[in-house]
C-alpha cells in the first residue's frame, strides 16, 4: 500500500478522538472598487462583488471537507478596510457632511455586509476595519465614531482597528478612542453581555492575511481574490503529549513539531485545492493552535499535558516552547505561513483557561505576560462591566507595546460585561464559549490616557 | 480513495463493505488488516469513477452498513494521507 495502515488509522482518530480539523478556510475579497461617494452605490457593489466572487465557496469547501474526510469547521470573507471605501463619502470634502448621516452610512454599509455575508453562507465576515497606528483621516474619524453601532446592528460583521505598528508607535489617541468604542459596543449589546466587543479586535501589527475572525481583513498587499487556512489541532496536540508523560522537554518540543507538520499539511491540502477549485491565488496557511469548547481541545490543557497548570509560574515557558515548536512544525509543511502563526488562548473558548480563571491559577496580569510568547494577544477575556473605557484603553496600551517592541502581532479583544462583577459567569454559547469575568486592576490610568497623542516607534537596535 | 474500518472484529465485515463497493462499481485496489488498540481495523485502496458514482452516496450506504455491523466507516481521497505523513 502506497502508505502504511498504522498512517491512515492515525489520521483517522486524529479526526475521531482528538478533534482534528481545518478551523478556517477565508476567502479575501478586494472591495476597493466598491468606493463611492454615494453610500447606496457603495451597498450595491459590496453586494454585486461578494455575491459574485463567493457564490460557490461554501459549497465548494463542503465538496473538499467530504472529499478528504476531515472536518472544516468554519467558512469565512474577509474584505478590504472597510474604512478606506468609505473615504470618498465621510471625508472633508466628501459627499455627507452631517455626522448624522455619516453614521447611517457606516451603518448601512455594515448591513449590507451583513446581508451580503448571510446570503452566501458565512458566519462572519471580517474588514469592516481602520488602519490608524499613525494618525485618524476624517473618513476614520467618522468611521470609528459609527463602529459600536455598526456592530451592535449587524450579527456577522467583525472589525479590527490597528492602532500600533512597530514602524509607527502607538497612536495613542487611537488607543483612548477604542477603549471608548468597546465600552459603548458592550452597552448597546447588554442582553447578550457584551457580545458585540467580542467582534471587535484592536492590533498592533496587524497581519494582512489573517483568515482568523474577528481579527481578518484583506491587506492593500493581496489579491483580488485569495484563499487563507487557518489550521487547528489542540486536541491532537495534547493526545500525543499524554502518552509522554515523563519525556525531556527538547522531546517534547520534537512531538509537538511532528503533530503540528502533520495538522499544517491538512490545512495546505486544503488550502491548494479550495483555491484551485474556486480559481482564485492561494494565499497562506496560518500555523495556529486554536482552541474550541469541545473538552480536550484546548491550550489549557496542553500547558497541563506539558506540566503546568494554566497560569503557574512555568506558563510563560511552557506556552512559548509549544508556540515555537508549532511554528517549527508548521513551516515544514507549507511555503506560504502568514497570518498570526501560533498558539491562541482566548479564555471564552477554552475551558481549561476558563478553569484556571475560576480556580485563581491564572490572572490578567499573567496572561498578558503569556501573550508576549504567543500568537495573540488579550483575546475573548471578559472583565467587569463597570471597568472604565480609560483603564480598557490602558489594558490595550500595555499590549500595543509588547506587540511594537518586540515585533509581533499583538492584539485585545476584551469585553466589559454589563452588570457583571469579578466571578460572575457569561454564557454566549456556540463558537465564542463564555467563561468567569476576570479581575483587572481598579488602580486608576486616566491621567495616562488623557495625554494622548504618540507613543514614538522604539529603537531597533540595542535591543535588550 | 481509502476505505478505512474500525471497530469489534466479527464475521462478515469485509464482505459486507466489499459487496457495498461492488455494487458501486469501486475495484478494491488494496486491503489490509491490523489490531490497533484491541479494535478490529481494516483499508481498503479502492478506485472509483466520480464521474458516474456518487461518492456522497456510497458514504451514506458504508455508514449504514458500518452501523448494522457496529462498526465505523470512513471514506476519504488518499491525498490526505500522503500529504499528512509524507513531504
């Protein structure tokens, strides 16, 4: 047989025992030539261009996950900054002038994403997005000021805003004027906690080619037309890692690349032929680890696999050796990595995360310390909703720096749960999971936030 | 396409899917047999025409006769083993 019995069966409950899968097939849409300065022409190009290029991707997608037998989990758009087409109609000059009118047009353009992502059959779609880690256009301004709403109307609409860069700094007017959007995004969804922030990512860094949501968007750099993947596999991970319970941590690592070389060719498999059957250019294979709710599919529970609870001194180390050997794995089986690479651990989606939360073996403080050796950042955390927009500003200003000094992506995706207190439980079901509401500190940061404008971009030399 | 069986061995399970494949017109190939972790685990190599059988469908017939025989069914292109375990 052209490969072994002992290969196929391990493939086989990989997919049956472990929760295999390819988390995400993106497809990435340029809607540049959707601008206009009028609003009702941008919609009707949003729609003309996604109903046109993304018709047949989700049949498509279902065709190759029955084909190959290995779950496909979500299928997902990704668009141009949204904020870019709209620069035409909001700018100084543009075609609306009353700030009124400039929200209902982020808003109508928000639903017609919306109507356009439902009509073929995604869940979310990403780029409804403002690229500001230097300065705010007019357009921006306005978009931004619109954002909240945009996302409180809209149920598949993600945004993600890079405030950051390490070319740029921090733009730290941008920064206080997130902590102010998720504060008021998490208001206007109080019956579902809070659930719009959870659309709502800010970055530093941003990747391009992230088919990630709610974090994805369509880079100036791309295509027309790209197919993303992002792979998965904790699960799988973390099965290997139990039967080596009393291995040397550089075996460990060696396990750890082995699996995620095998999970990453799933995705390039899938990643190559999605793209050819659609006929539009493959784009990347983003290395990931991404956790869901299912029980053992989760980072948590590889830091304990590894010997760690989530959160303990160790975790650090832990999560940084399991980051690298993925990556390490990964970029055996594929050419073309790229999106945020690494592992994820959003607390919502994760519950051995969510465990370590309750138990208090894991704080704020130290996941923000993980996140300076893993792919993400603050992601899916949910904190008390009386937590004031300056300190959320502050949080995310801590993690913009980790992010710009050391030359990663990072990112805060974080929801002040309205009415909750420290212990108190959410509950979104489905993707976004749930989990305890987590302290954060009560010391003031206003005074810091107040300042505003830049933090500069750090020195790149000297660097320790 | 790889055929894979798992489950309790007991009589009658290679006959049962090669009659199934049979009657699709799929030529096994290959066949091999293994106990992995005290289960029963048989594959199959077998080609189909996808032009004129549906390859849906003889998933749906495989896993009713997997279930009948208590045991568990997979179908899927070969591709995404030698792309898993080989460079």
């Amino acid at each position: 047989m052209f490969i072994s019995p002992e290969e196929i069966l391990e493939t086989v409950e990989m997919v049956q025992s472990h929760s295999l899968d390819v988390r995400t097939v993106t497809l990435g849409l340029n809607l540049a030539p959707a601008a206009h300065p009028d609003i009702d022409v941008v919609c009707d190009n949003i729609t003309r261009i996604i109903s046109s290029r993304a018709a047949d991707l989700v049949p498509t997608v279902r065709r190759i996950e029955s084909h190959f037998g290995v779950p496909i989990v979500n299928v997902r758009l990704a668009t141009s900054a949204i904020s870019t087409l709209l620069e035409p109609a909001l700018s100084v000059g543009g075609s609306i002038q009353n700030d009124r009118d400039a929200e209902a047009a982020v808003v109508a353009v928000a639903a017609a994403l919306d109507q356009a992502a439902a009509d073929v059959g995604v869940d979310f779609i990403g780029g409804f997005s403002a690229l500001v880690s230097k300065g705010v256009t007019s357009a921006e301004d306005r978009f931004l000021a619109a954002l909240p709403k945009a996302l409180a109307s809209t149920q598949r609409v993600c945004s993600s805003v890079c405030v950051a860069s390490t070319k740029a700094g921090i733009n730290m007017d941008a920064v206080a004027r997130m902590g102010e959007a998720i504060k008021e995004a998490a208001e206007l969804t109080a019956e579902s906690n809070g659930l719009g922030c959870a659309k709502l990512v800010v970055f530093a860094n941003i990747p391009e080619d992230n088919p990630f949501m709610a974090g994805g968007y369509h880079g100036v750099g791309e295509a027309d037309a790209v197919i993303n993947v992002g792979i998965s596999g904790p699960g799988v991970v973390r099965s290997v890692l139990e039967n080596h319970a009393d291995e040397p941590l550089e075996k460990i690592a060696d396990l750890i690349k082995r699996t995620a070389f095998k999970i990453t060719r799933a995705g390039e498999l899938v990643a190559r032929t999605a793209a050819s059957d659609l006929g539009v250019s493959q784009g990347i294979v983003d290395l990931s680890l991404a956790p869901t709710t299912a029980p053992g599919d989760s980072i948590g529970d590889i830091l304990a696999s590894i010997g760690v609870t989530p959160g303990a001194p160790g975790t650090t180390a832990a999560l940084s050796l399991l980051t690298d050997a993925v990556k390490k794995g990964g970029a055996m089986a594929t050419s073309a990595q790229g999106g945020l690479s690494g592992a994820f651990i959003p607390i919502s989606e994760d519950l051995a995360m969510q465990q370590a939360v309750r138990d208090g073996a894991l704080s704020l403080d130290k996941l923000e310390a993980m996140t300076a050796v893993c792919s993400v950042g603050l992601d899916m955390v949910i904190v008390p909703g009386n937590t004031p927009a300056t300190t959320l500003s502050a949080l995310i200003a801590d993690e913009m720096s980790i992010g710009v000094v050391n030359n990663k992506t990072t990112a805060v995706r974080i929801i002040p749960a309205p009415g909750k207190v420290v212990g108190d439980e959410v509950e979104w079901g489905g993707l976004l999971g749930g989990g305890p509401v987590m302290a954060i500190s009560e010391f003031d940061s206003s005074a810091f936030i107040a300042r505003g404008g830049r933090i500069p971009a750090p020195l790149r030399s000297l660097g320790n | 396409m790889v055929v894979s069986v798992i489950g309790q061995d007991r009589p009658g399970i290679v006959a049962e899917v090669s009659s199934v494949l049979a009657e699709t017109g799929a030529n096994i190939e290959d066949i091999s047999q293994t106990i992995r972790s005290g289960l029963f685990a048989m594959i199959m190599l077998v080609s189909i025409d996808e032009d004129s059988t549906s390859l849906d469908g003889l998933k749906e017939t495989l896993t009713g006769s997997g279930e009948k025989l208590g045991v568990q069914v997979q179908v899927q292109h070969e591709d995404i083993f030698r792309y898993m375990h080989r460079v």
